[in-house]
C-alpha cells in the first residue's frame, strides 16, 4: 500500500509514532517513512529499531501482538533465528494505533529463494512445545472481517466470496486428516518475511502465530504458483522442508484457502488505492471463473 505524503492517515500514524516512542523512552528523530501493507512500519536510525504500527480497532489485536512479543522471545532463548523484541513494554496503545518495537536487522545481497524458508521452517516446527498458551489457528476469521468491510465490494461478490469461505469452512476444512502434527506456526510463512543478515536468515512478522496444523506455513509458498514461483522452486521448498504437502489429498482445501486469505490486503485498501483496486478486481474474476492466471503481487 502506497501512503500518500499529507494524507490523514499518515498525519495520525506519525502522531502515534511520537507517542509510543515517548512511552518507550525510544528517539524518533530522523525516522524513515512508512512501508508495509498491513502495518504502517517506520525505522528509527537512532535507535536501531523498526517500529511496527497496527490499528487498534481490529478484534484481539492486542491479543495478538502481545503473543508475538512473548513467542518472539521464546524462540531467542531457544537460538531460533527470528527477529527479536526491545526489552521494552509493549504494545503501546498511540493515537488509535498499537505499537511494537524490534531490532532492526539489514537485508543484504538477493531476496530469498524458496528453498531457503524450508530449513527454517523444518527447524521451527522441531522445536519444544512452547510453554504458554498460543491462539488457535482461525482460518476465516481475518478474510471473512475484510470481506465484510470491504467498501468497493458490490453485493453480489460480497456474497459470493462468504458463502465460498462458508463452504470451504464447513464441508472441507473441518474434515480434514493432518499428516503433520499439531503446534506452533508461524502464521504466514513465505520468503517475503524473510531477513537475509551476515550471520544467515532470519523470520519476521509473527502477527499471526498460533497452534495449528504444520501445513498451513507450507501453503504460502505452495500457493506461490499464483504469484509466479516455478514448479522447481516449489518442489525445492518441499524437498528442503522434507515433506511434499501438494501430494497430501488435504492440499487442494488449503491452497483455495490461501487464495482466499491473500485478499485480506486488496480488500482493505482497494478504496484508496487504485492498483489494489484493480488487482481485486483481477482475483476475484479469477477465482469466479475457477482459472488459474496469474496474480500480482501487493
């Protein structure tokens, strides 16, 4: 999503910016300007920090960003290479927005190949069982509130798009047999949330982790195919991982779930932004016409 200098809500996401970061007792002099579909992010060079901005208005956010918080510091005492809190309280309730703060880390050199995700993630689902409580994996609960709200939805495709989550709820997802065992995931496992660092990579964006079924981190990049990832690519990932989800019968229901997830973004920001307008637009025809074109990525 593309912030427009002066809009109101980058005015307000600044505001909330300098609060938070006073609460923190953190210096956003010199900050860098947002980016970030579904939070506004800002860098703090002074500080080395990323400070992550959600809206607060969204049901169990808070919830949601305090178990990121406290999974995030769990992995770092288990040596897992994901991105780490500051030791600071959080998340700070600002100007509408609730913040969370982390340590910056510098992409450098190529953007991730698949392949690269799937040791994390064989390392991430081999860890102990996490010694508190994790929200449950809640598959509908995010596109279903985006289909709701969605301002540049017509009624026909509004219905459409819930009776297909309806369906795929009832008479497929609750009847599958896993063939990987329950527990924690990352939530919305895919290269772009990874950091290529000197010391090797590291997983970011924990907003969605939760005790599901292991699967659902293969799906992403699985479901790649839409967003132009090759066959080999996919079949890296799954050899690197160590198991092939696309010969499990439970992957088709998976995979169209994902479609569906992935037009969270577009929906909530199609009415401010023409290209998400547009490529809304795009998917939609697309998964009513039941083919398999490409999609672009937002």
């Amino acid at each position: 999503m593309t912030i427009a200098a002066g809009s109101p809500l980058l005015t307000r996401a600044a505001e909330a910016l300098g609060h938070a970061c006073r609460e923190a007792g953190l210096d956003s002099a010199g900050f860098t300007p947002p980016r970030g579909p579904a939070c506004t992010v800002y860098h703090l060079p002074a500080e080395r920090t990323v400070v992550r901005l959600a809206p607060a208005t969204t049901p169990g956010r808070f919830d949601r960003l305090v178990t990121s918080v406290r999974v995030t510091r769990w992995l770092a005492e288990q040596g897992f290479p994901a991105v780490r809190p500051l030791n600071v309280r959080q998340p700070v309730v600002a100007e509408g927005f609730l913040a969370t703060f982390w340590h910056h880390e510098e992409h450098i050199g190529p953007p991730p190949d698949p392949a690269q995700l799937g040791p994390l993630l064989r390392r991430l689902h081999a860890l102990p069982p996490v010694p508190f409580e994790l929200p449950a994996h809640d598959p509908f609960g995010a596109v279903r509130r985006a289909i709701l709200a969605g301002r540049t939805l017509g009624e026909d495709d509004r219905g459409w798009l819930l009776e297909r989550c309806d369906r795929l709820a009832g008479t497929c997802y609750e009847r599958l047999e896993f063939a990987l065992p329950y527990g924690l995931t990352h939530g919305d496992a895919h290269r772009g949330n990874m950091i290529r660092t000197r010391d090797g990579f590291l997983l970011c964006d924990w907003d969605g982790v939760c005790a599901g079924p292991r699967e659902i981190d293969l799906i992403p990049t699985l479901q790649g195919i839409r967003f132009g990832l090759t066959e080999r690519q996919r079949s890296n990932f799954s050899e690197a991982y160590g198991y092939d989800a696309t010969r499990w019968e439970g992957y088709p229901v998976l995979r169209d779930m994902r479609e569906l997830q992935t037009l969270t973004a577009v929906l909530r920001d199609a009415h401010r932004d023409r290209r998400a307008h547009d490529e809304l637009r795009h998917r939609i025809d697309s998964l009513r016409a039941g083919d398999d074109r490409l999609w672009h990525p937002f």
